[in-house]
C-alpha cells in the first residue's frame, strides 16, 4: 500500500508541473478576454434577455478601476457622467427640484398680497328711495297734504385706501336727485352733488408705520425663509444624487468582482473535472460545484443591483439624455478620489454656521417673532381714533345734477367736521392673551436657534470624523485586499504542489474556497471604503453649506446651457469593439 500511495503522489506532482498554471498572482490571472468570455457566457445562462456583453481587451487583473467605466451591453448607447455634471443635470432638470423651486414663488405671492392691503380700491354706491308717509303736522308738507310722497335717487361714488400709518382716506363724490309733493320743497326736481374728504387716523391702537407694516415684513421674510427651506432640500437631494451615482459605480465593481470570484471557483471545479479519476472524489467536486452554484446567484444579484442602481439614479435626476435601461447604459467615469487632507474641526464648523441655511432660517424667526410680539403689544392699547372730513355741496333744478356739481365749487363753500372715537374692552383679556402667546413663541424660537447652532456643530463633527475615519480605514482595507491575495496565493502553491488524501485534501479545498471568498470580501470591502469616503467629502460639503455653491462654481458660465437631449463624450475612454459570444 505504501508503494502505490507513492505512485500516486509522483503522478500527482508529474500532473502539477505538467498542466499549465491557473490560479494566483505567480500562476496567471484570468485574461481580459477570459475575463469578458465569463461574464457573457454567465450572463447569457443567468438572464436570457439580457444581450451580450462587450469589455475592453486589456484589463488588469489586479484593479477592477479601468472596467467600471466601461460598457457591459454592446447594443446599448453609452451615457458616460460625471459626478459634477450628474449634478448639474440634476439642478436644470430634476422634478423634485423643481417641485422645491416652486416654494418661493408661492410665498411671493402672500408677499404681494400684504402690501396689496395699502393700494387704493374704487367704489360706488346707488339706492332709490321711495317714501310715502302720513303728515302728523303741516310743517311736513304744507296746508291739506296728508301723505308726504318723496323720490329719491342717489349715487356715490369714489377712492379709498389705507395708509401706512393705519388710517383711512376716502374721496367720495354723491349726485342725487329728488323731488316730493311738500309745498316746502324748494326747487322742485332737485339736482345734489355733494364732494367729500373724509380722514381716520389711529391715535393709539393700530398706529404707525412699524406696525402696519408688519404683514408685508413677515411675508417678506417668510419669502426669504422658502429661500433658505429650498437651498436646504436641494443640497439634500444633491446629496442623494450623488450618492446614487456611487452607489451605481459600487454595484459596477462589485459585479466585476463577483465575476472574478465566479471564475475562481469556475476555474477550480475545471481542475477538479480534469483530476476526478486521478484523486479528486466525489464530495470534493459537489462541494466546489456547490460554491460555483452560490457564486452565480450572487453574480445575477450583481445585476440586478446595476439596474436598480441606474433606475435610481434616473429617477433623481431625470434627465432626457439617460433613456431607459434597453436604450442606455448609464457609465460612472469618475474614479473615487484618494487625495488625503487636513480638516480642521473649529474651521469645518464656522464655516457651517456661516453658511447653512437652517441658521439663516432660525435667524429670521426669531425676527418674525420678534414683529408678530411687537404687534401684539400695540394691540394692548385701546382705541382712539381721530376722525376728519370736509366737503362742499351744489344744488340745482330740474334734475340738472351738472350744473348742481358746478356749483359746488362756484357758489359752495367748504364744511367740516373733526371728533373723537374711544374703545377700550374691559380686562382687555384677548389682547393680553395673544401678547402673551407672542412672548412665548418668541422664547421658543430663540430655544429652537441655540438646538439649531448644537445640531449643525453635531452634523459638522461627526462629518469631518467620518473623513478622518474614511482616510484610516481606506489604507486598512488596502491593506487587507493585499493581505487576502497573498493569503489565497499561500493556499494554491499547497493546493498543487503539496496533494494529499482524504480529510487533509478535503480541507485544502474547502480552505481555498474560504479564501477565494474572503478575498471577495476584501475586495468588496476596500471598494466600499473608497465610496464611503467620497461621500464622506461630499457629506462634508452639504453639512458646511457648501454643497450647492461649490457646485455652482463648477457649473458652466452663465448663459451657458447642457444639451439634455445628448449623450455626454466620454473622451477619456476610447471606443470599445463589441464582442459577440456565441451560447
């Protein structure tokens, strides 16, 4: 039995160094070509409606960085986006950003409709009187009249507004025209005008400029507030696109990665198809054809996540350019920044104290607040209203209201009239109530701005420890992908050079399938950690203020505007053959 183990092992290491090398960094990593061959082969069995697949020729098998950006479907037409222009694109023609556009235009409109309360309004008035009363004395309509009968029409007309400092004017014009059966009625057909300026002006309650200004100054910051509300949803939806846009360069690498797991595995179970009636048994080849089986499903996961991943971001930015998944394939071009830096935390926390629109905004409440309480303790004050008017009236005959409007100012000459108005409410408890309201709510927004001031100084810190964090972890996750490698190269050269039987065989297998998937992992990891920490300097951005104005300056001049109807270049990466596979 010794001697035929001995066979066995001399055939065994004969077999190692007579077929060609597969796996590991010494031995030769899988082709660009091998590697496109995988995935649309994989794909044609995973998903029969989904075309094949072209890649690039050279492809390094050690960074999966040069393949993100390149095309998985060759009948697709390329969207190659970069992250400034994804979010330009998002800015000029995303929905929800145009639904959060429309806030200020709405609180314009109460603006206007406060100071409309000062503009002059137009109004006429017109009754018929028709009187036909018994006459309890002579005086009413003469000797033997016993029922006084009186026509009256009457007409007025004219302007009326209120001023700034809270009274009324009217200018008013009244024609009338009469006529009854009194024998006292002298002219008879009688044509009136009468010509009226009329002044109300609050002495104490209601009075002055301040306070009947304070509806349009509360619209007006009420309009400034929606301007502060709109920086504020659209640096968060920003925000969501360009986490969007990583989230699709993940999902990208990850199917690459998966790929490459896949071929591993694929790799070995060939292996082992090659050597089952030399030494490989039965469980050995179910157990790696059992990982290749759990390696294809995360593979049609991969691509799954890669239309979702796409659908989002067209949901986000819907811009005509991107199509639909069968038209377009959307392409991150943009590799992950690794350019490390300082951030200073007192210098990251001013900054978003001096630029973060929700202090501006508790700034203005406080303010309005500050109007609304003001109003209310004028509104404490009893009323005293000085009231003036004076006029000049004509008369003429026959129902001639001209020439009686003439006359008004030929032969009239000019009345008047001065007086008081007094109201005050006993205990005055709704005045009170409301003052004391105001006071509150002014008490709680000045709360509101100091938890405001706590919340933003938390979101900077806890930004700029998660770059800090992102920069270590980076480095570590590298450094563990490096660790994985040399780990799964370790168990390969003893996988082929060193066989054995049995349990210890059994274990070398399951050992290099272990490592084939913590380097998977590895992989998966340190890719996340680059996505981690580009979104922890755009989550840097938005937290500081910045998000919105850094993206502004990178925008095109003004009067420059991107074509939504075409595709963005992609200069940086040639065009790339497709390559068709038959199944």
């Amino acid at each position: 039995m010794s001697v035929v183990k001995s066979v066995v092992r001399l055939c065994w290491v004969a077999v190692c160094f007579s077929c060609p090398p597969i796996l590991g960094q010494d031995y030769g990593d899988p082709t660009s070509e091998e590697l496109y061959f995988g995935l649309a082969n994989t794909a044609a069995m995973l998903e029969a409606s989904d075309d094949e697949m072209a890649l690039p020729e050279d492809v390094d098998p050690g960074w999966w960085q040069p393949l993100i950006g390149r095309s998985l479907r060759h009948d697709s037409h390329d969207v190659c986006l970069k992250l400034d222009e994804v979010l330009y694109m998002a800015l000029a023609s995303s929905e929800q950003i145009k639904v959060f556009q429309k806030l200020p235009s709405i609180r314009r409109t109460a603006n206007v409709e406060a100071d409309s309360a000062f503009d002059w309004y137009g109004f006429l008035d017109t009754q018929w009187d028709r009187t036909s009363d018994p006459t309890g004395s002579t005086l009413t309509a003469g000797p033997g009249i016993s029922r006084f009968r009186d026509n009256n029409l009457s007409m007025n007309g004219g302007f009326r507004k209120r001023t700034t400092t809270g009274g009324q004017l009217e200018v008013a014009q009244r024609f009338g025209w009469q006529d009854n059966n009194s024998t006292f009625f002298v002219p008879g057909q009688q044509g009136t005008s009468r010509l009226t300026v009329g002044i109300s002006q609050p002495l104490l309650r209601g009075r002055g400029v301040e306070y009947n200004q304070s509806l349009v100054v509360l619209a007006n910051i009420d309009h400034q507030v929606a301007f502060d509300e709109l920086s504020r949803q659209v640096e968060g939806h920003l925000l969501e696109v360009a986490r969007a846009y990583w989230t699709l360069y993940l999902e990208r690498g990850v199917c690459f990665q998966k790929l490459r797991s896949y071929q591993r595995a694929k790799e070995v179970v060939d292996r082992l198809t090659l050597r089952k009636s030399i030494d490989v048994s039965g469980a050995q080849l179910k157990a790696a054809k059992a990982a290749l089986a759990d390696r294809i499903s995360d593979l049609q996961r991969s691509f799954t996540a890669i239309k979702n991943g796409e659908s989002r971001l067209r949901s986000l930015v819907n811009n005509p350019a991107f199509g639909k998944y069968s038209e377009c394939e959307l392409l991150p071009v943009d590799a992950p920044a690794f350019d490390l830096f300082d951030v200073d935390l007192h210098t990251e926390v001013a900054e978003g104290i001096h630029n973060r629109p929700e202090i501006t905004q508790a700034v203005r409440q406080i303010r309005a607040a500050a109007i609304r309480c003001g109003m209310s303790r004028n509104e404490l004050l009893p009323v005293l209203n000085l009231v003036t008017e004076a006029y000049v009236a004509g008369l003429a005959d026959d129902f001639d209201s001209g020439q009686s409007w003439t006359r008004q100012f030929s032969q009239g000459e000019p009345g008047y009239s001065i007086g008081l108005n007094f109201e005050i409410p006993l205990g005055n408890r709704a005045a009170k109530a409301r003052y004391d309201r105001r006071a509150i709510e002014l008490s709680q927004v000045q709360h509101k701005y100091q938890v405001t001031l706590e919340i933003v100084r938390l979101e900077v810190q806890v930004a700029v420890r998660e770059i800090e964090t992102s920069q270590r972890e980076l480095f570590t996750k590298q450094q563990v992908v490096q660790a994985r490698e040399e780990q799964l190269d370790y168990q390969l050269k003893r996988w082929e050079r060193l066989p054995n039987e049995g349990v210890t065989s059994s274990l070398m297998l399951e050992n290099i399938l272990n490592a084939q998937d913590q380097l998977a992992n590895a992989e998966f990891e340190y890719l996340k950690a680059q996505i981690t920490y580009n979104l922890a300097l755009i989550n840097l951005r938005r937290t500081t203020g910045t998000l919105v104005q850094q993206q502004v300056i990178n925008l095109p001049a003004t009067g420059q505007s991107v074509d939504s109807t075409q595709a963005i270049p992609a200069s940086e990466i040639p065009p790339i053959a497709p390559i068709h596979v038959d199944e």
